[in-house]
C-alpha cells in the first residue's frame, strides 16, 4: 500500500495543500502537484542549484528534501518575488546585466541571490562568487550573474543610505 | 532518479525515535539533512522501507558552551548555524575556518553535522575536524547513552562504530585552549566539491614556547578521515619555526596508504599530504616563506 | 560591460536592447517541455545498457509490466517492424562510415553504458522507474574497445559486420606538403590530445508526443535545432506523412548543438504515443543525459610544422583521430570534418596536409557540440605554434602577428578540406586586428616580465590562441512575416532557439528594415507550423540565415504595401516609395498610407493573408568570424591549481544585432570553453564504465572559477557575403580557450622543461609533470 499524506505548506504566502507520497521531492510537489513550474529540476542530485527554493528564507535544493518534510513550512519560489508584474531589483538587474540565456538556472540564481544579498548586503565579488557556486549556469559564464548581484547591493544600500538622511 | 518507495515518520522525541528504530532494526533508515542520503536515494543506490526523519526533534538541534567551556552541538545542526554561529567563531575557531568549505550554502543550509559523521564520507570535513579537536561523540540507544571519541567513530567509507539501533545525539568538543594555534586547508577540483585531500592542523605552544601537542588530521585519504601520527610526533617539544616545519612534511606521508581515481592519482594524494602539512603548520605559526624568483 | 544606452529614437539595429523573453524567465513562467501537462499523459522510463559491449541474450519484461501504474513496456522486438536505423544527416565521410548507424533499441548487442534497451511507460515517472528495474537482461559480456590503440588494433570489432573499427581515414590538403618540409629550416613534431566532454545543458532532454487517433495526427514538443528534420525522420520510420506531424515550440534550457538532433527517443516516444492513443512524456535524468545525450571532442594529434628561414610558417601536417563512440550520430562527421579544416586556423600556411581518421568505441556516441573541431583544432595548432615559438626564440605574439593573414589577402583561398563541401576561402578581415586588440587589452608588453616566473609559489604565465570560425550554413532559412492588425507584426523563422534571444535580436533585424516599433513585433521560432520548411539553429547559422531571410521577407511586404496603396490611389507602383512604416508619394512628406492603417482598412479576417510577406535567404556560402584570445594564469607550484587572473577574449563578427546579447554569448561561450582545459571531461575506466555519471563527479565550471573574463567585440570586418554583411557570434568565444589555456599553463611552466599535451590540465596531472620535472 503506498503511503499518501496530505502535505500541507504556505508558499509564496498562501496556504497550499495536497496528497504526496513520501517519496515525492518537495520539487516535484510544487510543480507537479502545485502547478509551480518555475522551479526547475536540473540533476535531481543536489549539485546544479536549478529547483532552489527558499524554506522559511533559507535556501534549499527542493529536489533533496521530501515533500512531506516541508510540512507546515513557509516556503518561497520564483514566483513569490515580483510584487505582481512589477520585477524585483533583482530580477531587473538581472535582466538589465544579461545574466541569464536559457533562462533554466534563473529561478535558482535568483532564489540564491535572494538568501545572499539578504544575509549580507554588503559582500564582495568574491563573497557573491562563492555564494553562487552552488547554482550552474552553462549560458552566461557568471560574470554578469556576479554582476547583476553587485549592482542589486550597491543600489539597496544607496538607497537605505538616503532613507536615513532623508 | 526517483527514489523507490519508502514509508516516513517524523518523531518529536529523541525516545521515540530511539523506539522506531528499535522497532524496524533491518529496513530503516534515519534521515536527517537528507543531503547524502537523499541523492543516493534518488539513484537508487540506497533504499529504506522506513525513514525516520528527526528534523522535528526539539532538542536535537541547537549549539550550547558548557560551564567547562566545551561546545556542544546537537546532531540535527545545520552547517550554516555551525558556520554563522559567533560561538563557535569564537570557542572552535578551526570549525570556523572550515565549515565555508563543506559543499555550498544550500547545502549547508540544510546537512547536519550528526549526518555527515554518520556518513563517514572519507573526503567530508567534519569527522577531521572533530579528530582534530579531540571531539566526542554522544550515541543515544535503548541501552542508554555512551560516548566514542572522534577518532573511533568512522572505521571505513561509510561505516562507523555506531551500532544499528543507535542515533547520534550531540558532539562535544572539549575547551579550545587560550594557546592553541591551527591551520586548515583542503583542496579540491571546485569550490564545494568534496576534498581531495584536506588538513586540519592544531598546535598547542607551551609557556616554554614550544610545542607542546600536535595534531594533524588529513581527510580524502582512500578509507577516513586520519589523525597523521608521525608528523604530530615530529612537532612534539620543539620551536615553531620552520625546522619543526620540514621535520613535519619529511615524515607526513609515513604509513600512509594512496588511492587512485580518476580526479586524483595515488602520488598527487601523497603530495598534497606532505604540501598541505606544510602551508597548514606554517598558516598555524605565522611562517611566512618567500619564494619570489 | 557598459553598452551605450539605447537611443529610442534610432533604429534598433545594433542597440543593446534588453530582451523581451527574460521576463517570463525571471518570474518562472518560462514553458520549458517538462512544464506542459496534458491529459491522460503517461511517462515513459528508459532502461539503458549497464554493460559497455555485451550480447543481449533475452530480455525479460513480464515481471515489469505487472507493476502498478504501467501501461506499457516496449524491447526490440516491439520496434524491428517499424524501426529503421538512424540516418546520418549530415557531414557524410568516405567510406562505410554512414553504415555505423544505431537502431533505436538494442537488437542483438548493446555497444555502450547508456545505450537504450527497453522502455517503461507508466502513470508516474516514479512507477515507471520502479517497473524498470524489474526488467530482467541477460548478457554475454564482451571485451571492451575503449581507448584509440583499443579502436585500432581491431580485435575486438563493435560493428562485426562492417570488419573495422576505423570508420573513415581520408586526406586532405593544399599545396606541396613534401616540399614545405624538405626546404623547412626548422620543424618539430608533438602528439596533443583533447578530452572527451559536452554541451550538458542544464535542461535535460525532454519529448513530449501526442497522437491524434481521430485526426492521424501527432504533436511532439521539445524537439529543437532542426526540428524540420527531426520531422521528416519521425516521419519516415512512422510510415507518416510529414505535414501530418507538428512540432511545437517551448522554451529551451540550453542546446549547445547537443539537443535536437535526432536520437532514439525522437522515435520511441512518438512511437509510443501512437502504440498507446495517449500522450506520452520523457525527461531524461541528468544520470542519463552524461551518458545518453552526445559526447564530443575527444581527439588525438600528431602534428608537425615547417617553419622557413624568415621565420615564416610554410607546411603543416597533421594526423588526427575521433573517438566517435559507438556508433555514427547524425552529424557524427563534422567534428572530424570541421577539424580537418580548421587546423591551419587564421594562420598564412601554404603547404597543409590531414589525415582524419574516426574510430569506434564502447562508449557514448559523439557529435556536434558548439565549435566541433574547432576547439580541438585550436589546441593542436597554438600548442605546436607556441613550442615553435620558444624554440626560435621568438617571442609568441611577435611570431603570429607575422604568420597571420592580412586584409590584402582576403579572400584567402582555403583549399578544398571538408569532404563533402567543395573549396573555399575566408571572407574578409585582418586577422592581427583582433590579437592586438587582446594583447592592448591584458597590456601584454609590461605582463610579458612574468612569463614563466615563480612568485609567492606560484609560476606565472601568458598564453595566447587565435582562431578563425566558418558560421552560417546552407542551404537556405525561410521566414514570414504576417500582420495581425494595427500594431502587431508577427515574424516566423525557420530558426530553433535555445536561449540565444531570437525573440528580440530577429524583432530588431525587422524593426530596422521595415523602419517600425520594435515593440509591434512579435517573434516565432523552434515549430514546424507556418513555414514550409526551416533549417533550424547550428553553426552559428541563425543571424546569418534568418536575418538576412528577414531583410527579403521586409522587402516583400513593402512590396505589397506599395502595390495596395498604389492599387487604392489609383496611381502607378513607380509613383511610390516606403519610409519607416508608411508608403509616400515619391519625395513627398505626406504618406498615403501606413502598416497600421493598411491592418485597419483591409480588416481582421483578412489582414494575415494579405499581408503576409515570406522571405527565403539561400547560400551555401560560409562567412568566416575571426578572433584572439590571451590568458594570464598563475600555477600553484604545491598543488598544480590553476587560477585564470586575467582572461581577454575578442572576435571579430562583422556587424553587431545586439550588442548586450552577443558580449553575453561570447563571454559565455569562452567560460564554457575555458571548463575543459582544467574540469570537464568524460572518464571511462578500461571496461568502459562511464565513471563521471553525476554532477559531483562531470565537473563543469562553477562561478568561482573563472571570474575575470573581458571580451571585445569588433565589427571592422562586415562580411561580404550578405547584405547584413554578419558573420555569427555563438561559437566564437568557445573554440579558443582550450588552446589559450594550454598555452598559458606550458608558458608557466617552461622553464622547467615541461610541456602541455594534453586537456583537460587537472591539479592531479600538472603535479605529475612538476614531479617528473623535479619539483
């Protein structure tokens, strides 16, 4: 008898429940189950960075964690970071720098730069370099990935630099 | 790469864990960052009628300093809390220093400490790093609890001295004293990548400002993670400079064996130990060597 | 890289004008093929060969087929009616190399780890896996051919009936080999080898068929490069017609000329679809795609050059090997072919002779993968070229920039060196521009002092590499262009995207030549509906073919516009002209009409016929970029790491789309390039075991590798043989690195006698070259 478990989780800010057996990655529940294709599978082996999400703001490869594991979890992809049609900072830098072709890794950049720039606003390219080696792009060769990020920190921190004397 | 299937169960006790393992003693398998194991579910290289997740245990999880100044750290730690934790920035500086090397944040956001020793991946940092640090094991059983020092834990690829109805609780790693030095370096064909051939050295200079302990752990050698007897010997009473240095690197590969694969041959692997030593002592002493030509 | 911001006002021609399609890739609503879900979809397993040569004696599928959730199981026998071998496209070589073919399942014998058996259809992807493993294979395991001495020493034969594992040996050359040699003052011989590597897209493959039982009909996603041809193959092994099948585009994670070829899937799944009634989904696992999915590159060198007393080169001569794997893919020969022709490389060489010989192994069939033979080429020529150097005592830049060709030597006859093409010649250019370019760029007369020097434990070095690339590619690309209404131009090309940004760089090409908003132009790639046929994506083709296709299919709507407003005003075509969008009375400000009002007055039912415009582009002529690259590495003495501190790149394209995507195509391309000279490469152990069958252990490069790429794009050169006058950009950045690199590791390390043979250079083999040199 296969074990079915109603999987419950709040993604992208909205509670979402399903039935998961056990075996199923949390990537697959949420594209397979939760129709939320923007988390893409790359190697289903924790090693290209394509399906990374974040749970409860932190990154993880959603193709190493059961479903089942992300019970009552927040969790947030892709498409939980454009304030509607509006593109994040991020997302425009990104976009703006080139950093991306095939656009397969991008979900998975962007989740990680996301966690990055949080935790550290201010880091260095090599800090972003090593942030970032855990997501494969074959298009862009990174440097515009790199960049993209750099000029996300740079612009926040002029911007909360206003704030202030403002 | 779809796992076969398997049944889940995620305990919120230590005891009840300890009872679902005793339950299932063939066919279960204990998962706790998951990112070892669920790859090698996924090539169907490891199956599991039972997995026992210990991800909702409270208690297993957290990093506490003992009053005799010994770090704590519950199995289910993250390596991202190990890594960003000012305690252990400050009582296991060498922890520290290495955890940025094990795999990449993702990763680290997730895998365990309790996981990796469990694992007992011979190229994995963790088990050299609790080597160095003269760390303990805490095992947690019906039978009660007892503890296994770092060095007796692993005993070959992916097996260690834990007994099957067993599940790691907590490692302890005794006070850093004020004196003691370290060096950490590991290479690898990328940043994340599991080493090839690590070091974690740690010096501890007496009042007569010699040395007075020593010890060098390589790690990517064909079977564990290895405390390098000969090279800690070498140390032993002597003035860190560079003599005690070369005395180090003339004997570090002694009694070692070399394995070949395809990222590395036998002979690269015994380079790397006598190079390595060396760069790690001379980091640990502030030896700066210049080779200008 | 700082653009010029885009002028608004100008044409977008040239501007750097960021891509429409990033938003949905940015947001995650990209529709790549493993996103589309229909209806009673069943997924299908494949169960590959563990066995690298083995006869299969009985395959068992019973115990399999009563697993939950299965539908179907499929092994030869289900296919031998219908199945025929997969043809070779392109590139046919002398000899019986076509014979080389592979059925779409294993008959008799399996040849390579990964070569498909049996395939699992089931309800879940999960299942089918599940029932996969219960097929039960019995083999009798043969010795297996791995290596080119294996190949060659003809023993044990993969292909019985054909009596070689040599598939094609031919020569070709210009000029008087012989005599280069008997007057040479100097020459020197050396064997290279390159390893085995690929494209490895991050998207796996992935194929969903559809069959229509009521309509006889199939729609199959996820073919892309040549999905006409894809077509037209599915076809004929289906005993279908053509038009009856459809194939849709979606989005592409990465082709790298790897994906969309024809494979044995491109027919077990529609074959499937069409057994069963129901759609049918695959997606390859990234297990599978390392060793299912074409490997490249893997070639071995005897070279030797002839240098005369001026120090001018005057002969080269070359004997070079593919290990093409197990059997014959259908674009298996152009690597080898390309190889052959790209060895003399930009470089002034009278007297140029190659032997090509291509051997078959037990291991994944190679093929085309972006810069086939080039690379490779590339290695071999700037190795031999750099050790000629230091032997002369010639400084390595001095030595090219007298060897290489000059603008008043365009066009430079290249002789005949590809079998199947006939002769050819560069286009136009002078190839020092761009090594100066580079050597300007790094500073290499004040980095020259750290040539081979050790600094802080590190030996420093400087290599260089130059390349020519032949782009484009006959024999034609159709487009057609099709206005909806006032505002919305809809563009169709026979081109097959996978992430270069046609949607924007075709919309610019049109919006420049019909001289209307870039905005009103919605770009269509990667189907088979609406065009009568497409030659799809490969060779840097697409800016090439389809652009100027473009430029043709723009003058036929003006055409027609002209003849509409002129039929409507009752005044002679002549009378006439078109400016940016409207039709005027010749010399007049006034237009009598524009693209919008014309939509608006023919009306919404009609408007897609009437304006409708198809253009065809035809040449079987190449256009030739052309480009440097120079590398400043340092080589950590202790542990033979290599760190790349400074990397310049430049190329020569003709004439620029859009210069934001092609700075990112030729940095990509060079970043991709740069991973085999130290990570990428395909290990197989002497039972031919693929022994790199995971990301952990196929190592591309990371973002911590290779930080400091510069490139340079220059447009001196337009070619002359389109009206755009481009040249294609893909390719460009990629087919350098390996020979940049290998110079810059052997220019490090030459002081200590050693010297660079072979790729990719891992810590583990430049520290056995420092130990046998002593250090």
């Amino acid at each position: 008898m296969t074990q079915l478990i109603e999987v419950s989780m709040v993604v992208n800010g909205e509670r979402r429940s399903a039935l998961a057996e056990p075996r199923h990655s949390l990537a697959h529940f949420l594209r397979d189950k939760l129709r939320l294709t923007g988390t893409h599978l790359g190697c289903e082996h924790g090693s290209c960075g394509a399906c990374t999400v974040l749970v409860e703001g932190r990154s993880v490869r959603a193709c190493l964690m059961f479903a089942v594991q992300a019970q009552d979890a927040n969790i947030t992809t892709i498409e939980g970071i454009a304030q509607g049609d509006e593109l994040s900072d991020l997302q425009r830098a990104f976009q703006r720098n080139h950093a991306l072709q095939c656009g397969f890794c991008t979900p998975g950049q962007i989740m990680a730069a996301t966690e990055l720039l949080a935790d550290n606003p201010d880091p260095s390219p090599d800090q972003v370099r090593h942030a970032m080696s855990g997501n494969i792009c074959r298009c862009t060769g990174y440097v515009p990935i790199i960049d993209a990020i750099l000029e996300v920190a740079a612009g926040r921190r002029e911007s909360a630099a206003q704030q202030v004397a403002e | 790469m779809k796992p076969a299937k398997f049944d889940y169960v995620a305990p919120e006790s230590l005891d009840e864990a300890i009872a679902l393992l005793a339950a299932n003693p063939d066919d279960a398998q204990i998962i706790a960052g998951g990112q070892s194991l669920t790859p090698m579910l996924n090539f169907r290289m490891a199956g599991a009628a039972l997995l026992i997740d210990i991800n909702r245990i409270v208690g297993l999880s957290g990093i506490r300093l003992g009053d005799d100044g010994a770090v704590h750290i519950g199995a289910t730690t993250r390596h991202r809390d190990v890594e960003l934790s000012p305690l252990v920035a400050r009582h296991l500086p060498l922890v520290h220093a290495a955890m940025p090397y094990v795999a990449h944040v993702a990763v680290r956001n997730r895998g365990t400490i309790g996981g990796s020793l469990c694992l007992a991946e011979p190229s994995a940092e963790w088990p050299a790093l609790c080597i160095a640090c003269e760390a303990e094991i805490v095992l947690a059983s019906p039978r009660g609890r007892r503890r296994v020092t770092a060095e007796e834990f692993p005993l070959a690829p992916y097996t260690t001295s834990r007994e099957e109805d067993e599940i790691l609780e907590e490692v302890i790693f005794p006070a850093w004293p004020a004196n003691r030095r370290f060096g950490f370096e590991e290479v690898s064909r990328r940043a994340g990548d599991f080493a090839i051939i690590g070091i974690a050295s740690v010096l501890d200079l007496g009042t007569d400002r010699r040395i007075n302990a020593a010890r060098i752990v390589a790690f990517g050698l064909g079977d564990r993670a290895l405390l390098l007897d000969a090279p800690s010997a070498a140390l032993l009473g002597r003035v860190p400079e560079e003599a005690a240095v070369a005395a180090a690197i003339a004997c570090a590969d002694e009694g070692l064996e070399f394995d070949s694969d395809f990222h590395a041959s036998a002979a690269y692997r015994r380079r790397l130990v006598q190079r390595l030593v060396g760069r790690t002592l001379r980091a640990a002493l502030g030896i700066k060597t210049e080779q200008d030509g | 890289m700082n653009h010029d911001p885009v002028d608004p006002n100008a044409s977008p021609l040239g501007q750097p004008i960021e891509r429409r399609e990033d938003v949905r890739f940015l947001t995650g609503k990209g529709l790549y093929t493993d996103d589309i879900q229909l209806d009673g979809m069943v997924h299908a397993v494949v169960l590959r060969s563990p066995m690298a040569h083995a006869r299969i004696l009985s395959v068992d599928t019973d115990e399999a087929r009563r697993m939950p959730g299965v539908v179907d199981v499929i092994a030869f026998a289900d296919i031998a009616d219908t199945a025929q071998p997969i043809p070779v496209r392109l590139a046919q070589l002398p000899g019986r190399f076509k014979e080389y073919s592979q059925m779409p399942l294993a008959g008799d014998k399996v040849r390579y780890v990964g070569e498909p058996i049996a395939v699992v259809v089931a309800s879940s992807a999960y299942e089918a896996e599940d029932a996969a493993e219960l097929i039960a294979v019995e083999f009798e395991e043969l010795p297996a051919v791995v290596t080119f001495a294996d190949a060659r020493r003809d023993e044990t034969l993969l292909h019985e009936d054909l009596g070689s594992n040599i598939s094609t040996n031919y020569t070709v050359g210009r000029g008087d080999i012989d005599a280069a040699f008997r007057d040479a003052a100097y020459t020197r011989k050396e064997r290279f080898r390159t390893g085995r590597h690929s494209g490895v897209p991050l998207e796996t493959r992935s194929l969903i068929a559809d069959w229509n039982p009521d309509t006889e009909r199939m729609r199959i996603w996820g073919v892309n490069k040549v999905p006409f041809a894809v077509r037209d193959m599915v076809a004929r092994m289906l005993r279908m017609e053509p038009e009856h099948i459809d194939m849709l585009a979606s989005d592409v994670g990465g082709g790298f000329g790897v994906r969309g070829e024809f494979y044995p899937e491109d027919f077990l799944i529609p074959f499937l679809a069409r057994r069963l009634g129901r759609p049918v989904k695959w997606i390859e696992d990234r297990r599978e795609h390392l060793m299912a999915t074409a490997h490249g590159r893997e070639m071995e060198c005897e070279i030797e050059i002839a240098v005369d007393a001026d120090q001018m080169i005057t002969g080269l001569r070359a004997s070079v090997t593919v290990n093409l794997g197990a059997y014959v893919r259908p674009n298996a020969g152009v690597a080898p072919a390309k190889c052959g022709q790209a060895l003399p490389g930009p470089f002034r060489i009278p007297h140029y002779q190659c032997e090509i010989t291509t051997v078959q192994t037990n291991k994944t069939p190679a093929a085309s993968y972006r810069g086939p033979g080039r690379y490779e080429s590339a290695f071999f020529r700037e190795r031999i070229i750099d050790l000629a150097a230091a032997d002369l005592g010639l400084d390595p830049a001095e030595f090219r920039l007298k060897n290489l060709i000059t603008a008043a030597e365009q066009p430079y006859d290249i002789g005949s060196l590809v079998p199947y093409l006939g002769p050819d010649s560069y286009d136009t250019g002078d190839y020092r521009s761009t090594l100066n370019c580079v050597l300007e760029k790094i500073d290499y007369d004040r980095i020259k002092a750290l040539r081979g020097r050790k600094i802080d434990g590190r030996y420093h070095g400087i290599g260089m590499c130059c390349f020519v690339a032949s782009a484009g590619g006959g024999p034609g690309e159709h487009v057609l262009i099709e206005v909806e209404g006032p505002g919305k131009v809809h563009l169709y090309i026979g081109s097959s995207g996978a992430g270069q940004g046609y949607e924007t760089s075709m919309a610019q090409i049109l919006a420049h030549e019909l001289g209307i908003g870039f905005d009103d132009i919605v770009v269509h790639h990667g189907g088979t509906a609406k065009l009568p046929y497409g030659y799809g994506s490969w060779h840097s083709r697409s800016t090439v073919m389809a652009g100027n296709a473009i430029t043709n299919a723009a003058r036929t709507l003006i055409d027609q516009m002209i003849e509409l407003t002129a039929d409507r005003a009752g005044l002679g075509s002549q009378a006439l002209e078109y400016r940016a969008g409207a039709v005027y009375p010749r010399g007049k400000d006034t237009p009598l009409a524009t693209l919008d009002s014309l939509a608006e007055q023919i009306g919404a039912d009609e408007v897609r016929t009437v304006l409708a415009a198809p253009g065809l582009y035809e040449t079987n002529e190449l256009t030739y970029t052309y480009g440097a690259q120079v590398a400043h590495v340092a080589v950590d003495a202790d542990t033979g790491k290599v760190e790349v501190i400074r990397f310049v790149t430049s190329e020569d394209v003709g004439r620029v789309i859009n210069p934001l995507t092609t700075h990112g195509q030729s940095i990509g391309g060079t970043v991709q390039g740069m991973g085999p000279a130290f990570l990428d490469e395909f290990v197989y152990d002497s039972s031919g075991q693929l022994l790199t069958g995971s990301f952990a252990d196929y190592l591309v490069p990371v973002a911590t590798d290779f930080p400091v790429v510069e490139s340079i794009t220059l447009t001196e050169y337009p070619s002359a043989r389109n009206p755009l006058g481009v040249k294609g950009a893909a390719e460009g950045g990629i087919g350098a690195p390996g020979g940049c690199l290998g110079n810059a590791v052997g220019d490090a390390l030459r002081p200590l006698g050693i010297v660079v043979r072979e790729l990719p250079m891992t810590p583990s083999r430049i520290a056995a070259l420092l130990e046998e040199a002593g250090c």
